[in-house]
C-alpha cells in the first residue's frame, strides 16, 4: 500500500511539474495578432492605397515577406475609431514612428511602431505631399512639400507642431536627403517648367536653385552618390533621365522619343546598376551606363492600370499596383525583376500607389 501511495505521489509531482513547465513556454498571444495585425511591423512592405478622392476612405495594407502574407488596412484595425482620411500619399519613419502624410485631409498621422495606433495628428497643412528628415544633421526637423502653396513646411519631431514656412517660387514634391542637404523637385503646375531645390536644413533656407526643362517626377541617388533625374516632360520639352555630379552640373541626359511620353516611379538597383520605370503603362529597363533608352518594355502592360511600382531592396522583384478603375480595390502584382513574369498576386485597397519598404 505504502509503495502504492509514493508512486501516486511521485505521478502527482512530475504532473505538477510538466503543467508548471507548459504555462511557463507557452507565449501569450500579442495584442496585434488579437486584431489581425502581424506581431511586429517589420521584414515587409506597406501598400499605400490613397482611396477615391473626396471619398475619405484611403487605407494601408502591410505584406510580411517574412510569413509571406498580405495584412489588408491595417489602420482601420489598429485604430478602430478612426479614418486614415482623404488620399494618402506617402509615408516616412524614423526609429520610434512612422508618419503617414494624407493629402486631401491635410495632415500628417504619426503611429507607433510597434503596434500602429495614432500618437499624434499634425495638422496646419495645405495640401502636403512628401515628408524628409536627415536625423544625422538636425535630429528634430523634417520638412514637407505641399502641392498648392509655393512653401516647404518645416516641422518640429519632438513637439509635431509646424514651425516654420520657406517660401519657394512654385509647387514643390519629391524631396530626399542628400549629403548634409534635401534636394527638392519644383515646378510650375501650368507651364511645367522644373527646378531642383537645394535646402540647407541647418539654415532653414533654399542655397541653390538648378533650372531644368520639366519638373522632376523622381530622385534617386546611385552607389556613387551622383543625382538622378527623372524628369516629366511638359508641352515642349519631352522627358527625360538625367543625371547629375555632387555639384549639380549636368553629366548625362538621356531623352525620350515623343513628347507623348510621360515616365515616372524610376527605381534603381545599386548593384546591376539599372534603373527601372513606367511608361505607357509598361515597364522598362535601362543599364545606367547606356547612351539611350530602350524601345522596347520588360513589361508589356496587359489588361492593367499600373499605377505604383518598387523594386524590392535585394533588386529581385518588382510590385507593381493595379488601381483597376479608381473604384474598386486594386491589386499588387510580384514580378521577377530579370524575367519580367509574374511570380504572385495579392488585393489590396482602392487605388494603390507607394510602396514602403521596412526593415
């Protein structure tokens, strides 16, 4: 009986040990996979979908390349009383945020990181566009375009308030940190003339002013820091990709056929050094060190509207938007960047535009 009793006993310790030892390795569920959400907002790439304009109804989606997985508007289910709002445009981060600059609703949101909730709306703007910070410089400035005021807004990091307005000669758009300063594409909503602005953060202040023939729709900087224009074209002049040395003198131009054209969205493989960018609606491919661009696409465009496309960071795929018809949600298509096929497809919101990458 004895030995009966300590045989229970000891069953009864080891059961107490392994539930012991079950509670203690089983993970919590996160509160973001509670929503819908992934658990951490890294290795992958948002989806801006900017939403019928007027409408109030843009929205983000987030693919985990990690888990393979597209996460549909993911700012509704972080933040289920709230609207994003009325076109989003564009989108920034730095090491604690990430800000979504909506166009229409003139404001700025900034989210948490980690979970993607509201912190802090920043309103006061006009019609902003595109946000830039050099952190290395000056860690609490950044700087927005705006689309209908001839102004560059400068805000404050730490308090998101705006503090100061630099008065420019026209619209202003794609802005990008380069060497100490942001480099700025300006122009002229009528004429379509171009500039591209030189601002100084430190100074607060616009240093130079290089005139070209069209306003630039891109800039992009290669592995030797040298400046990469994308230029629209306009009436007159037709587009253009140019090139240009650490003192803005020009070094290369390379023209398209028609005054037809319209290029935009040049990405640019660092590695291959090649640059990629729609035309047509199709896609081409270009060797940095060529003489003249091709004729013929790596994309012939079937059946699509495509309306935003990246390359991956790795240079091996390219995603490419669908807007469809501007009404109903759009779609993301995963190219191979060498071949050109098609590798996957996913849904994402209506009419989707930037793409930003995390790491």
């Amino acid at each position: 009986m004895k030995t009966y009793l300590n045989t229970l006993f000891v069953l009864f310790v080891l059961l107490c040990i392994s539930s012991a030892c079950n509670k203690e390795t089983t993970a919590p569920v996160s509160k973001n996979i509670e929503k819908g959400l992934p658990e951490f907002f890294k290795e992958g790439f948002f989806v801006l979908n900017e939403g019928n304009f007027g409408w109030g109804l843009a929205t983000i989606d987030f693919y985990s390349l990690k888990e393979q997985k597209m996460y549909n508007d993911v700012f509704a289910k972080a933040n289920p009383k709230g609207l994003l709002g009325n076109v989003l445009q564009s989108m920034a981060a730095d090491n604690d945020y990430f800000y979504l600059v909506v166009n229409n609703s003139q404001k700025i949101e900034v989210l948490s990181k980690q979970n993607f909730e509201v912190k802090k709306t920043i309103r006061g703007f006009n019609s902003p566009r595109y946000l830039a910070f050099d952190k290395s410089i000056l860690p609490k400035k950044a700087y927005v375009t705006e689309l209908y005021s001839n102004i560059i807004q400068e805000f404050n990091l730490s308090s998101n308030t705006i503090t100061n307005r630099i008065n420019t000669n026209a619209r202003t758009e794609k802005i990008v940190a380069h060497q100490g300063v942001l480099l700025v594409a300006c122009g002229d909503l009528d004429s379509k003339k171009g500039q591209l602005l030189v601002l100084d953060p430190q100074l607060s202040q616009i240093t130079k002013s290089i005139p070209l023939s069209s306003m630039p729709q891109d800039i992009i900087m290669d592995g030797s820091n040298k400046i990469w224009l994308l230029l629209g074209g306009n009436k007159e002049e037709k587009a253009a990709l140019v090139c240009l040395n650490n003192d803005y003198e020009q070094e290369k131009q390379m023209d398209f056929a028609s005054l037809e054209d319209k290029p935009r969205k040049l990405c640019y493989d660092a590695e291959k050094k090649l640059f990629y960018y729609l035309n047509k609606n199709s896609v081409f491919r270009v060797e940095a060190e060529a003489s003249a661009l091709p004729t013929k696409p790596l994309i012939q465009n079937i059946g699509r509207l495509i309306y935003g496309m990246a390359l991956a960071p790795n240079g091996e795929t390219l995603y490419l938007t669908d807007a469809i018809d501007y009404l109903q949600k759009g779609k993301i298509f995963f190219m191979n960047a060498g071949t050109g096929q098609q590798q996957a497809v996913y849904e994402t919101g209506v009419i989707p535009n930037e793409i930003f990458f995390v790491q």
